[in-house]
C-alpha cells in the first residue's frame, strides 16, 4: 500500500504550491465557508428558540422581537455567504487549474520530442484530463470541506464546553469518530480498490485510444465487434470496482447516521437535564434551539470521509505528475538565450546509439563532417537510423558515446530555445484548425504582415491564398483538410521561412503526393531554402540532384557517399536505385 507522504510534501510542486500563491483567497474560502453553516446553524437555533418561546404564548411580540430579527437575518446570511463562498471557492480552483494546466504543458513541452515514445496516446490522455480533474476535486471536495469541519468542529466543542466541559468531551469523541476515525478506516478499505480502478481506468484509456487511432483498420478487418467486446469487459472491470467502493460508502453512510443521531439524542438529553435545573419556562426554551442547532453541522460534518478516502487516487496522480519535468526549476540553458554561431557546421563525433530495452544498435561509431550551406541526402532502409540522427542532432536523444557538435558547441551546451537553430519540416505538418494567418505565424510570432506575406509568396503559397475566400484569414479546419498535402507541406515551409533558424532538417515531407506535386514541391524548397543548412532524410533518389552530398546508412554506419554526380560514375548499387526511381518518376 502506498503512504501519503508525497501529498501536500516539500517534494510535490502540483498541490502544495498554490497553498502559498493564493494564500489570501484561501483564508478567505475557509472564512466563508464556516460563516455558511455558521448562519445556517444559528437559523435553526433562533429558530428552535423562536418556536418554543412563541409556543408559550408571550404577553408582547416584543419579547420575541430578537429571535424574530436574528431569524430573518441567519435565513438571509447563509445563502449569501454560501453563494460567496462558492463563487470564491471556485474562482480559486479554477486560478489553481490554470495554472497547473500551463505547467503541465510546459512540462510535457521539456520533453515533447520523445513524450509520445515514453507514454502512450491514452496516458496523455488520462494526465491532461483526468488527472487535472483529480487535483481540482482535491480541493473542491477535499480540501475545503475537511479544513472547514476542522473549525467547526473546534468552534462546537469549544462552545460546548462553555456550558459543561463532561458533554463537550463526549461530542469531542463522537465528532471525532466522523471526521478522523472513519476516513481512516475508508483510506485503509479502500486504498487497494482506488488504485486498482484507476489502474484499469488508464488501461481502458490506453486501449481506447489505440482502437480510435486504428478504427479503420478494425472495421477492414471485420474484426470490430471483437473490439467492442473487448472494450465493454475492460470497462465492466472498472465497473466492478465502483460497485464494490459502493457497497463499502453505504455501510459507511449507515454508521454515520447512527452516530449522528446518537449525538442528536445525546444533545436532547444533555440539554433536557442541563436546562431543568434553572426551574423556568424560559431556560426550557432553550432546549429547542441547541437540538436543532445541531443538524445543519450535518452537512459539514457527513461528506468529509467520503471525500479523504480518494486521498489515494490524489496521491497517485500526484505520483505521476510528479514523474515529469519540474519546468519551475530554471536550467542554464533557459537562463541563457541563443547565440549567434560563428559558423554552423556539423560534426557527428564517434556516436553510437541504442534505443532502451532493444538490442539492435541503431548507430556505431558513426562520424560525419556537414559543411555549411551544405545540402546533406540521408538515405537507408527503414530501421537504419535515419530519423535518430536527426533526433540526435536535435538534442532530443543522447548518444551512448560519442559527441554531435554545431558551429564547434555540443548540442547539449546550446543555450536557448532549439528553434533558435534548427527548423523541421516532416511528413505529416500539423495545422490548427485557426486561420493561416496564424497557422503560419507560429514559426515566429512577432512576424509582421510582411513578413508573412513574404514567406507566403516564397513558399508558393500566393496561388492558394488568393482562391481563399478570407485570403489569410481563411480557417484551415481541424489538421488542416482545407488544403492538399502538398499545400499543407508548403504552409509547413512558410513557417520554418519566418522561424529563420540556420539549420534545417528536412524528414520526408513528399511521401503521399503525386509525382508532379513532389517534384515542384521539392524545387520550391530548395530554392527557398537556399544558404541553409539542410539535412534531408529521403527514401528515394527523386530530386537527388538538389543535394550537395549524399549518405547511404546500413548497418549503424555508413554505407556509402560522396556526391551524386560521383555516385552516379563509380558506384554501381547507386546507378542501380537512381535507375528504378528515374524509371518510377
């Protein structure tokens, strides 16, 4: 059983934080919410006290004037400062979410080239929803309501104890058994049983989400009722754990409705005998007014150990938030912003590498020399590392060995943001469902008007957006389906023209399209990329003349190069592919 250590310690940077940021709106919420059964118990016991003093039927209606007043005044004070409070409560919650969902982004961002390769579509799926809407239930239902009963229950056996400290101690056990006992015993109950639902829960998203991505493939294969099969006994398993919490929460609601009415009974008692003593009709009265006094703190009291036995699936989430980058703790990297390089050759330096948990290695001792403005062709078969050099170049991966340099600096030492140096333009650019004009403009988001018409007319754009009904300002829809892959790889390179960053890193981006359409596409790029330089991962020799240098990898090193002129005259297996592409083409 995990312990809750990791909730609200000096370790977890997603909860206890906002303690100290909203600290004023904090007090404030707990102040408002004990005012609201504050009010609403003060209602009951003017009213209890109005009943039973009007009951005896007083000479002049003003000697019930004050508990009339005080009646009207609680019945008006405690709507209000409930509705206070719950705007309060919620303004804080939802300042709370936002914030956590902007670390939350910022953290994934840390590691955003590898986060798709370390969890699966459903995981991000279950840290970007339901785990934000664990945190916020943690101090909607949690939170609140537990420190509110706390004061309460303070403020009850302390007024108790005014008139007979014998009762007080007693209501200082009973409560006790509400709010500390109880929720004990749930958390150890149900630990287990919160656990083993969240975790079928993220497996049930994981296997969603992995069937919604391949839905097509599911119903080609007339295998979809098999999925839903599957799916519907996953789900039944989460389900099963409901109903078993269920069962455990109305036995727990049982007890709780027993020791509450024997404190109700308790407090009749206690008051009867308390109050007879003084001999009058008028200390009688008062016997009302504490009974019913009572039952508005029910409300208070009865949901606190529903809401602390979830502690365990709050500490989870906590736990698995807590895995990701902290993006509050500042690197030297951040600190520094980007420099100008002096030149911006390659070098890759004796790399090897191998991916975790597999025995292939990808690269071994891999050198190779970039020139600036050079235009590099990597080719190889799938699996040869093509795209892991480019990763490695990138500084998204660390090789096992061995140094990749740029303009004389390893990557790893480049102060700044990597946008400052590199651009990528891959197979399938996304496009947000917002207007091109900002689709474009997320390569540089201080870019003038200009400046993105410019990139516009470069990228070979121009025809497009004048057909466009809004020009610019025209909605590309969601991933861009506007626009053919063609247009949407030029609106991808529109982009990476306003980032302006010296080196480019081109990853197939003309698989799918037409022969005509990659070869225009192709001339476009290089054209408009022309100085940069330009890493291009290809899996054929189409538009190979374009590249100053070409490298064949097979076998984690390289298999051949040199230029495509000089391929062509003396290697035979590269007049052998150019052939078959030239004849395709």
């Amino acid at each position: 059983m995990k312990d809750h250590r990791l909730l609200f310690s000096k370790d977890d940077h997603w909860v206890r934080p906002f303690f100290k940021k909203y600290r004023g709106l904090l007090i404030l919420v707990l102040c408002l919410g004990f005012l609201t059964f504050f009010s609403a118990s003060a209602l009951m016991f003017t009213s209890g006290y109005l009943i039973s003093k009007s009951a005896t039927k007083p000479e002049n209606i003003l000697l019930v004037y004050v508990p009339i007043v005080l009646t009207r005044a609680f019945g008006i004070a405690r709507p209000s400062f409930r509705y206070v409070e719950r705007l309060g409560s919620h303004n804080w919650v939802l300042k709370m979410t936002s914030d956590i969902r902007v670390k939350l982004y910022r953290s994934l961002e840390v590691e955003a080239a590898t986060a798709t390769k370390t969890y699966q579509s459903g995981s991000l799926l279950g840290i970007l929803a339901e785990d934000i809407d664990h945190i916020q239930n943690l101090y909607l239902r949690t939170i609140f309501p537990a420190f509110i009963s706390i004061i309460l229950y303070v403020f009850v056996v302390i007024g108790l104890g005014y008139f007979s400290l014998p009762f007080a101690g007693l209501t200082f056990i009973l409560l006790g058994v509400i709010l500390f006992i109880l929720p004990l015993v749930a958390i150890l109950v149900n630990n287990a049983k919160v656990y083993r639902k969240k975790a079928k829960k993220h497996a049930l998203y994981n296997d969603l989400t992995d069937a919604v991505l391949g839905v097509g493939d599911w119903q080609y294969s007339g295998r979809y009722q098999d999925f839903l099969t599957e799916y519907n006994k996953a789900e039944s398993k989460v389900r099963d754990e409901e109903k078993s919490m269920r069962r455990f929460s109305r036995g727990e609601a049982l007890v709780k409705q027993l020791v509450f009415g024997v404190i109700a009974v308790s407090l009749f008692i206690w008051a009867g005998n308390y109050f007879a003593q003084f001999g009058d009709q008028a200390s009688l009265n008062w016997i009302a007014a504490f009974v019913l006094a009572f039952f508005p703190l029910l409300d208070a009291f009865a949901p606190v150990s529903d809401s602390v036995k979830e502690l365990p699936m709050y500490e989870d989430t906590v736990e698995r938030l807590s895995t990701l980058p902290n993006p509050d703790v500042p690197t030297i990297k951040e600190e520094l912003p980007p420099i100008r390089l002096e030149h911006r050759d390659i070098e890759f330096q004796h790399i090897s590498f191998t991916y975790p948990n597999s025995q292939k290695e990808i690269l071994h001792d891999f050198s190779y020399h970039i020139k600036q403005g050079d235009v590099v062709a990597v080719l190889g078969k799938s699996g040869t590392g093509k795209t892991t050099l480019t990763q490695l170049l990138r500084g998204d991966l660390a090789p096992l060995s061995g140094e990749v340099l740029v303009g004389g600096i390893s990557v790893s030492d480049l102060p700044g943001e990597k946008s400052s140096y590199f651009g990528v333009l891959n197979q399938n650019p996304y496009l947000f469902n917002t207007s091109l004009k900002n689709n474009i403009q997320l390569g540089n988001l201080e870019a003038t008007d200009e400046q993105i018409q410019q990139a516009i007319n470069q990228a070979g754009l121009r025809p497009v957006v004048d057909k466009l009904p809004d020009g610019v300002e025209t909605v590309v829809e969601e991933n861009g389906k506007r626009f053919s892959g063609g247009e949407q790889q030029r609106i991808a390179l529109a982009r990476i023209l306003l980032q302006n960053a010296p080196i480019i890193i081109i990853d197939e981006p003309t698989i799918g399209l037409d022969p005509l359409t990659e070869k225009y596409l192709l001339e476009t790029v290089f054209e408009t990329l022309k100085g940069k330089t330009v890493i291009w991962i290809t899996h054929h020799l189409v538009g190979i003349h374009h590249a100053n240098e070409v490298v064949f990898l097979e076998s984690a090193q390289i298999e051949m190069s040199g230029t495509p002129h000089h391929l062509l005259e003396t290697n035979q297996r590269f007049k052998e592919l150019y052939a078959l592409d030239v004849y395709d083409e």
